[in-house]
C-alpha cells in the first residue's frame, strides 16, 4: 500500500465487502509483523492491482485513521 505522497504504510489485509458484493472499505496492516490495522474507505483507493495499491490520502492522514 503506498499513498499519494508516495510513502509505503503496509499491506493490505482485508477488504469489506456489502451485501450487494460491492466493496466498501479495506483494512491495512502495518507495523513490525503487521500487528496493526487500518480501515480505509473505498473512496480512497486510487487504484489497485495484483502488486500495487494507491491511496489518494497522504501518510499524515493514514496515521490518523481508526484502528
């Protein structure tokens, strides 16, 4: 997982998924042995695939979201 200042914060660990199917948050890990998790919504995934994800929010923002 890298954000849009372009600062490696994890990998991720899960994605949330809604009744429909459709995908609403994913949870990152992070941290020595990725002990700690982040719930980022949807909306601010910039892109993803097999070997890179996108935040569109900086690091400052990724340490202030919920564990």
């Amino acid at each position: 997982m890298v954000t849009r200042d372009e600062h490696t914060i994890g990998a991720l660990h899960t994605v949330a998924i809604d009744g429909d199917g459709k995908p609403t948050e994913i949870v990152v890990a992070t941290g020595l042995l990725h002990h700690d998790h982040r719930t980022i919504p949807i909306a601010q995934v910039h892109a993803a695939d097999g070997e890179l994800n996108v935040l569109t929010i900086t690091r400052a923002a990724y340490g202030a979201a919920p564990e």
